[in-house]
C-alpha cells in the first residue's frame, strides 16, 4: 500500500517540499526495517500540524485500510504525562502538594512516607508493576484489587536512589487525583486536560474505526492481531487512545504552553530534570511526568508508549517549537521515540527557526542608573535591557551566565530566570540618592574591581 501523506498549514508556513519528502523517507523506510504493519507520524512547528504521513495498514483484515490523521492508536505511558498535568493543575489550584506523603491521601498505605514529587518522577524506588501477572494475562484489576496489591508491593529502592521505573507510582497518582476530586480519574483529565486542548479524540475507549494492534513473527513476517488491553484501575499509566491530529495539539501545546491546562511556568517546571535516567552518559533525564533526551546541544522532552500491538513516541524540542509524534500498530521493534526525535531534528537542521529582528529599546529611565560594567568577587558583571527587562551577564560568549530580573519593590528586583533564579538584587543608595553599590545574592556589586579586603574598609 503505497504512503498517504497530508500537508495542514493553517495560517503557518508550511515545510518545504524536499524536507517533506526527506522525512516521507524516513518514515518509509521505519516502516519497512521495523517490519510493523502501519506507521503514522505528525510534525508540528509554530503550534500547528504541518506535516502527516501514514505507512502502510492501520488494519489488515478484512481488507488492508491506511490510517488518517483521526485513527486511534494506543499511546500506552504517554499517558502518563496526561496523568501528571491533572496533578500538577491540582496543585496549582492549592489542592495538593507535591511533598505531601502518600499517606495523606491513602492513610491506610504501607508505603505512607512516599512523596508525590517522587512518584511523578520515578525517583521513589517503588517497584515497577503492580502487582499480579497482567502483562501475561491482560487482565488488569479493578479498584479495589489495585490498592489491596499496594500493600503487598515492595519499595525495591530507597527513595531518590536512582531512576526506578514506575507503573504502580502512576496508578497510585491516579488514585490520589480520584481521591482529592471525588472523581474518576479519566473524567479528571478530559475536564482539564483534554477539553482545554479540543483533543476530542483521546480516551480510554476507543472507536470502532481504531487501528488493530498486532505482532509480527520475526521469522515468517506474518502479522498476529493482539487481543485488545484495559487497563482498569490502572488506566493513568497506559490506557489513552489518541491520534495523529490530537497527541500533535498536545505537543504544540508542551513546545508553547498557555494558561488552558496549566500555568505555562508549570510545563516548563515539568520538563526540568530532577533524576537522571542513565548516570554515566548523562544522555537521559525525568522530571515531574516528562522525560529529557539529549542529542548533542538539543535536549527534547516527551516520552514514549508501549501496549500490546501498540507503540509511541512524543519528542518535543520546546525552544524551537517543534514536535514529533510516531505511532506503530505493533507490539515490538518500532522505535518510535528514537524515530520522533530524528523527524524534529530533520526539520530544525534543514530549516531553523528565524528570530525576530531587532529593534532599538524603548527609554527606560528607572534603570538608566543600574546599566553598564559592574564587578563581583573580582570579575565582570554587566547590567542591560533587553525586551524592556534588566538582565546581567557575566560572559559575552556563555548564555547560561544571564540572569533577567523582575522589579520587587523599590529599588529592589528578583531573578526570575537563569543563573541564581529567585535570589534578590538590592539597590544601595547614597545620602544624595545615587547608587553606590548593589548586592546580588549578599554579594557586593560595585563599579570597581574590589577584593574582598577593600570591602572591608
């Protein structure tokens, strides 16, 4: 069945026709060395859908049918990154804190002293599956089977060891948001998460025009349909559907978020590392429900999914706006996050986001004074403004040296970006009322290059 592909540009520039026909290969030949039935994948850049392609069958019986960009797949533990937005919009609500033990929630718990943040970020050293075999007999358990399980599972790592993947983590976290709301969890999350988004296509039962899950024999090739997985009470750690247009709203959205799920200063807390997923080539990291990969300079955010016959990938680089999602109708052997994460690389390398052109700073006068060349613990500390806002830096030639600052009372500011965020920047004023010195995190800022003896005098 030859390749389906479809350009949605909107009012966005779309990509251009080589690059689409670079990425169209990739995914053929995914396909085709993955030897999975069908493979679908959207690109999104600037918050739209601007490329689709579909690779072979969403279903192969009774006759072989392509899928579109409105065919379910099961995500498998995206989903967890759904299940980790309705937490932290709870928390944003003042409704739960991320330190608040398990025990606050299900008082009754033998693992009562677990923090919310540590389960969110596979840093609790819960073990990873709940318990009972339901990989091997799909049957997943229904609520309370699930929570009389908890009691006999084993925390196999102390807590913030080391990255410990979790299952039983997320079908507790799903519990905590059904125990703070007093409703069901997938309820929770179409409310905040997936209405907001209009992802009107994503939940935890599908259609009856969904793509067929399938296992293909490594030998013969052949293609076994897999027998359809609810995951019951465990739904918050696998058991979304979702399409090509929907998961891509969803990565625009992660890439630029605004205040319909969220706070937007919440998404990026999501995506700052708390725990390192492979220690020595430090290539990996979680933080609260997203995962970080690294390729060279770029670290992309999103996660990957695997159900039987299903898996999935979501690669968001949140700097340049750029999103992949890559879905398979197959059990094993598609790589599909590692996939997603070629596509947005493909499109950054090819064509790179432009910045806006400069324009000269509107006057400002309350911050004449603190601009220019200033000098801390002997080395350079320059004050300017960019965008109508002070920043500092202490290298021309390192970005991660910058620090923007918000006014917090008079001649008082905050750090509320980069190096040193949160600490305090004071304004220090001679009789005459002009400055005379700054200090920055109680260090001493001043228009001289001081030792720590002439501060002394």
């Amino acid at each position: 069945m030859p390749a389906q592909r479809s350009t949605s540009t909107g009012s966005q520039e779309g990509l251009s026709g080589g690059l689409e026909r670079e990425l169209l290969a990739r995914v053929v030949t995914a396909q085709r060395s993955w030897r999975a039935p069908g493979v679908s994948v959207g690109v999104v850049r600037d918050g739209q859908l601007v490329w689709s392609a579909h690779v072979g069958s969403a279903r192969l019986a009774p006759a072989a049918a392509p899928a579109d960009d409105d065919t379910q797949f099961m995500i498998g533990s995206v989903t967890k990154t759904f299940t980790a937005l309705a937490v932290m919009s709870l928390r944003d609500e003042g409704l739960l804190s991320l330190d608040d033990a398990l025990e606050t929630y299900l008082p009754e718990t033998r693992h009562a002293r677990v923090p919310l943040r540590q389960m969110l970020a596979h840093a609790s050293g819960l073990q990873r599956e709940p318990v009972g075999n339901i990989w091997e007999s799909l049957d997943a358990p229904d609520r309370d089977a699930f929570l009389s399980g908890v009691e006999q599972a084993e925390q196999v790592l102390p807590p913030h060891h080391a990255f410990h993947y979790s299952n039983l983590a997320y079908g507790l976290l799903g519990e905590v948001v059904q125990r703070v709301t007093g409703r069901d969890w997938e309820d929770v999350v179409r409310e905040r998460v997936l209405a907001p988004l209009g992802m009107t296509r994503t939940g935890l039962t599908p259609a009856d025009d969904r793509a067929i899950g399938y296992q293909v024999d490594p030998y013969a090739g052949t293609a076994r349909e897999e027998p359809l997985f609810a995951l019951g009470a465990t739904a918050p750690f696998g058991g979304l559907w979702s399409t090509v247009a929907d998961l891509s709203r969803y990565a625009a959205y992660v890439a630029a978020p605004d205040d319909r799920v969220v706070r937007p200063e919440t998404v990026d807390e999501m995506c700052r590392p708390i725990i390192m997923t492979d220690v020595d080539g430090w290539g990996g990291a979680y933080g609260l429900g997203f995962g970080m990969g690294r390729r060279g300079d770029r670290v992309y955010v999103g996660h990957g999914g695997a159900m039987p016959g299903f898996l999935t990938g979501l690669r968001v680089r949140r700097r340049e706006g750029v999103g992949a999602v890559v879905f398979a109708n197959a059990t094993s052997g598609a790589l599909t996050l590692k996939l997603a994460t070629d596509l947005v690389e493909a499109v950054l390398d090819a064509e790179p986001s432009l910045a806006a052109p400069w324009v000269p700073e509107a006057p400002q006068p309350e911050l004449g004074e603190l601009l220019g060349l200033w000098w801390s613990e002997g080395s350079p500390l320059t004050f300017f403004v960019r965008d109508g806002q002070l920043w500092s830096r202490l290298s021309e030639d390192d970005p991660l040296s910058e620090t923007r600052y918000a006014a917090d009372g008079t001649d008082r500011f905050r750090a509320v970006e980069g190096r040193e965020r949160g600490e305090l920047l004071e304004v220090v004023r001679d009789e005459d009322g002009s400055v005379e010195k700054l200090y920055f995190a109680t260090y001493a800022v001043t228009r001289a290059p001081l030792a720590f003896a002439d501060l002394q005098g």
